[in-house]
C-alpha cells in the first residue's frame, strides 16, 4: 500500500523561535532556514528502490500551500493508478488467457521505469559534489526549453536554488528526480491505442464495443495529458509547476506499448 511520508528532518524549537524574516531564498537551500517537509506518496519497489507514486520536499511554512502540492501529488498517483487499471483491464478483456496480456503489459512498464530511473541516477552519482551538479544544471538551464520553463516558474529563475534543494533531495531525503508511475501507464494507453484504433482502422482486428469502450477512456486520458504537457513543456509560458520538465519519457512509454501490441499480436 502506498503510505503518507510527512517526514519533518529538522528540530521543531528551531522553526518556534527562528525570529528571522520568512522569505524565499536566492541562496543555497538549507533544511534549517527553509523549514520544508516532504508531501506526497511513497509506493517503492523493494528490490530497487524506485518509488512508483510521487513525493517531494516542499519549501514553504505555509501549511495552505503544503496541503495544496501534498494533494496534487497524491491526486496524481491516484489518477495513474487509475489510467494504468483502466489499460490493464482492457488488456485482460482481449487476451487469452486472460492475463496473459496484462502480465506482459505490465511487465514492459515496470522494466521501462526501472532502466529509466537507473539511468537518471547514474547520471545524478556523476556529480561528486554540489558545485559541479550546479554547474550541470546551469547547463541546462541554457540549453533546455522545458528545463527553463519549469525552473522560471515553479522556483522564478533561481538556478542555484532548484539545484541545491534536488542536491539534498538525492542525497539525503533519497528522494530521486525520475519516480513515479507515468511510464507504466503510457505503455497500457500505447497499448489499448494500438489494439482498439490502429489494428481497427487496417482491418486487422474488429473487438465488440463495449471493449473499444474500455480501450478508449484507457486511452483518451492519457493522450490528452501528455500532448497538454508537451506543449507546455516547450511552450512559451512553459506553466508546469511542480518537477517536472518534459514528457518525452511518457511517449516512449505510449510506443513502446504500441510496440508490446504489435509483438502479442
């Protein structure tokens, strides 16, 4: 079962008589000064590690705008959660034996996240200190569309802050920049697109409505988000909020279960 993580990693008589003004850092982000605390779901896989719900530290003593990011990461694992079922029955209506296609399915997502977060944090251990991940994330800020957008809203531009606060994360509150379960619910709706629309439209498969019915709201969903994110990602106002930068890694999840669809076929 997925569990709350309210995790406070700082004295509470320092936040009572910390008498210094409450203002949003331009510096280095320091758990003592920020007085932040972690929101969302932990969902891990025991064997890697990897936590397939959402969950950040969140910098602010407002316990109004806490709750508010606390409940937008939970609504977004609840709702793939939901996405990813949604793919898995479907998948489950059309197979013989029945779960055959959803083991199979399932499969493709928990593996494609798996070797995705491996990858994101070989490349986070790269970084032997805090100034060089710094710098690489200067870098990035030049040369990423999505990745500015998202630092210029969700923390105004200030470069050296995101990266000091991802930098303690990681390192200390373990928390890894790639989670969640977006990956495996793509691969469900690439899938469900690909059974009920492309092998339909080339008269290859004709299924009865009420599983097209199924594959479309496994489908429709999911599409709608990742197109919105994307252009939001690369577009001018680049309006994000939370983490994230971009959602190429979604349609990577949405081909490849196209490409799941086209090898059970």
């Amino acid at each position: 079962m997925a569990r709350e993580v309210y995790t406070d990693v700082y004295p509470q008589w320092l936040i009572e008589n910390d008498t210094r003004p409450k203002r949003r850092r331009t510096a280095q982000f320091r758990i003592a000064y920020d007085a932040s605390k972690v929101a969302g779901y932990s969902f891990i896989n025991p064997l890697t590690g990897t936590n397939y719900a959402y969950k950040m530290r969140v910098d602010s003593l407002d316990l109004k705008e806490w709750g508010q990011k606390d409940y937008h990461l939970k609504r977004a694992f609840v709702i793939g959660s939901i996405y990813t079922g949604l793919g898995v029955f479907y998948a489950g209506l059309i197979s013989k034996p029945f779960w055959w296609y959803p083991l199979v399915v399932l499969g493709v997502g928990v593996v494609a996240t798996e070797l995705w977060a491996y990858k994101d944090e070989r490349g986070f251990l790269q970084f032997k200190t805090v100034g060089e991940y710094q710098e690489a994330v200067a870098n990035d800020y030049r040369s990423s569309t999505p990745f500015k957008n998202m630092v210029d809203e969700a923390y105004e531009g200030d470069i050296e802050y995101y990266a000091t606060k991802t930098w303690f994360m990681s390192t200390q509150d373990k928390i890894s920049r790639f989670q969640g379960c977006s990956l495996v619910f793509n691969v469900t709706a690439g899938f469900a697109f690909h059974r009920s629309i492309v092998m339909r439209l080339s008269n290859a498969k004709t299924v009865p409505f009420s599983q097209e019915f199924v594959g479309a709201f496994a489908i429709g969903p999911v599409v709608y988000s990742d197109l919105a994110a994307l252009y939001y990602s690369y577009g001018p106002d680049g309006k994000l909020g939370g983490a994230q930068t971009t959602h190429w890694s979604h349609l990577v999840g949405f081909v490849l279960g196209m490409a799941t669809s086209v090898f059970l076929k």
